[in-house]
C-alpha cells in the first residue's frame, strides 16, 4: 500500500492497514522477562514506600500489606529526591509487587520527559526495595526469583582508581589491593575524565600503564577507563598503545554521548571496547549492540534504572552474542544489587566490577561484609537482596518526605 492510499482512506481505516502491512515488532527491550505470578499465587500489595536518611546513608524501604519489609541502600539520589517522593515513589505504592515489571514501564510511560539518570536512579531505588520485599516474603534470594542462581562466587576486578595521584602511587595502590584480596584483575582511570585529550599530568597514563604490567605480570588482567577524555583519534593512540600492552578491555575512551566516536575507536581496535554505564535508554543499548558500536556493554544497576531493565540489556547483549559487565561504584551494602544481578545472569561475562582502595574498617550496621576474598566475592543466599541491617542502626534512620 503506498502513502497516497493510505491518505483516501477513514482515519480507522488507514491505521489498520497500515498495521497489516507493517505489523509492529516488539523490541526485545520491551518483551517481559519475569513472571512473578507464577511465585506468589496472590497478591503482594506494596501497602507503602519511604525514603530514610540515616548521616550520610539514604535508604528506601517497601512494606508489604502483610507486613513485610524490604530495604535497600541507595545510591547518589539526594539530588533527586523530589523526582523520587513526587513522581515515583507514588507510582508504585498501593500497586501488586507481582506487577513490578509493568509497574517500571508505566512509571516512564507517565513520566517519559523525564528520562534520564536524574529519573531512573529514584526508579531503581525503588523497585531494589520492592524486589528485597518480594524476595523476603518469598523465603529466596532475588537472584532465584530473577531466573535461578548460576553463580554462588562472583570473581571480580579492583575499581576505585582515581586520578589525584601520580602514576607511581596509583600502581602501588592497586598491587597492595591483588596482595589483600586475591583479585585476577584491576581497572586503571587514564586521561583527564572528559578532558578534551587532555591527561592528568603529562605522561601520567603512559608511565601508569606501562608500569602497572611490570609490577603486576602477565597474571593479573589489567583494564582501563578513560572516562571520555579522548576523541576518536587520540582514543585509537591510546588504545592501541594499551592493546599492544595487553589490556583486557578499554573503557569510555570517548564522551558517552559521541556514539560515532566510541564506534571509530572500536572499529580501529582489535581490543575490546566497553561502555554504557551513564546510558539509560533501552534504545540507545538495542542500537549500540545492532551497530557494534561496543564489544563489552556495562549498565549500571542504578542509572539504568534497576534490575529489570539492566536484565533486558543482558537479554539483548545475549542475543547478539556480547558479554555484560555491569558497572558498578559500590561496595558494602549497597554491592548487593549486582551481586544478585550477576549471579542470575547468563551473559555475565569474566570479572565484575568491585571498588577497592585498600583495607576498610569493620562496619558493625549491617551483614555480611561483602569482603572479596581469593578475588571472589561470595552472593549472599539469604532472603531479598541479601542484606541484614542493625534494627538499632535502622531505628535512627528519619523518615524524609519534604525537599
């Protein structure tokens, strides 16, 4: 049928056959992955929904009508707390947890303008308590209700590095971090963070490279971020210098946004490229896997917007035959999340991200320790997310529901 037909016929008309000729193809981010119905065989009302600020820790916490409690720790939301209390949390309350795929894509059908990490943190926030929720009222671990466990031991590599310090230093840092933990790996962040090809100091990433696969040996996989500092140009130099190195994988060697570019360095490379931790559109990881414009895909389990979307990216990076390294900048409580992801999730593909600067004082408010031990970290096998917080610690946490 050609567009003229299509304008002589009735509205209804013109939209049917537009339809049969063209039937709409569901994109693989939109198809549901979970069916929460099938473990809770009646309704799991979420009867209400808090946000808690306890010091410097945020939470929030999801109450069943029969009483029961999930809570997480929450991650760099403060600045988007009035998103949360006015726009998602009221999304959510009073609704069938059963639903909390459906519930995750309305709450954007009503608020699509808002899209973006200011958005889809206070998203995720959410439905990781609705999940600790679902899983402590179904007795299992949240990776069980997202699949099955594939993983009890998630073997990961040492993040945190900074760009403060001089080459020398970071390297120290890092080969006293293998010797604590065991770690197979470590992530070096080279550049300038959005630098315009600028370095941290002049020939900091060089001699940081270069130094780090001298103290470290052939046996420890090495990565690195550069956070955007590169264009595609000075991005192939750099990454080719870290290709004849050996390097596992080379991170955000340009802006997140500047697709085209990232795709010229990955297509120079015979190195894998990753990225896609600031991303949060569904669509734009569907195009960036279809175009190849990266190799590795890292969502985050907060900026994209929780456990269910960051599933339906593992879903699309599985069809393509990709790995997914998902992102990830915590550490204690708030590492439950990926731990749980990770142990779920058939692409998962090597080592997973776990921040690491060193020894950390013994934290009595919460369990386990999320200690990474012979490189591993151990998924916690109790309820929910896995995380048992002090009910003294959680008694001082206050209720916030003003901005």
């Amino acid at each position: 049928m050609q567009r003229r037909d299509l304008l002589s016929l009735p509205l209804a008309g013109a939209l049917a056959a537009a339809e049969k000729d063209h039937p709409r193809r569901v994109p693989s981010y939109e198809k549901p992955l979970f069916d929460l119905r099938m473990r809770f065989k009646a309704p799991v009302k979420i009867a209400s929904i808090e946000y808690l600020r306890n010091g410097r820790s945020t939470f929030v916490r999801a109450v069943s009508s029969d009483g029961v409690a999930g809570i997480v720790r929450t991650k760099e939301i403060e600045d988007f707390v009035p998103i949360l209390l006015r726009r998602v949390i009221p999304a959510f309350a009073g609704r069938d947890a059963r639903e909390l795929e459906t519930l995750v894509d309305e709450v954007y059908i009503r608020h699509y303008k808002l899209a973006g990490q200011p958005f889809w943190s206070p998203v995720a926030a959410v439905e990781h308590a609705v999940w600790d929720m679902l899983g402590r009222a179904a007795g299992k671990p949240v990776a069980e209700l997202m699949g099955g466990v594939i993983r009890r031991e998630i073997p990961v590599y040492l993040s945190g590095s900074i760009r403060e310090t001089t080459a020398e230093q970071e390297v120290d840092i890092y080969a006293r971090g293998v010797g604590e933990t065991g770690a197979k790996a470590v992530k070096f962040k080279i550049g300038g963070r959005m630098s315009r090809n600028l370095d941290a100091y002049p020939g900091r990433t060089r001699t940081m490279v270069q130094l780090a696969r001298k103290r470290l040996g052939n046996d420890v996989v090495l990565y690195a971020d550069a956070n955007g500092s590169y264009d595609a140009s000075v991005g192939i130099e750099v990454g080719r210098m870290l290709q004849d190195l050996g390097f596992g994988f080379f991170e955000e060697p340009c802006p997140w946004e500047e697709v085209s570019e990232t795709r010229r360095v990955a297509d120079a490379l015979e190195m894998p490229v990753a990225g896609g931790e600031q991303d949060s559109s569904l669509w734009k990881f569907q195009d960036m896997i279809e175009r190849r414009v990266l190799d590795i895909v890292q969502p985050d389990m907060n900026y994209c917007g929780g456990l269910i979307r960051a599933a339906r990216v593992a879903r699309m990076a599985r069809q393509a035959n990709m790995k997914i390294v998902p992102h990830n900048t915590q550490t204690d409580a708030a590492a439950c999340k990926m731990l749980q992801f990770a142990a779920a999730t058939p692409a998962i593909g090597g080592y997973m991200e776990f921040p690491h600067r060193g020894a950390e004082k013994p934290v009595s408010w919460y369990t386990p320790d999320f200690a990474i031990r012979n490189g591993v970290v151990k998924v916690p096998e109790t309820p929910g997310l896995g995380v048992e917080f002090d009910p003294d610690y959680m008694k001082k946490a206050q209720k916030v529901d003003a901005f």
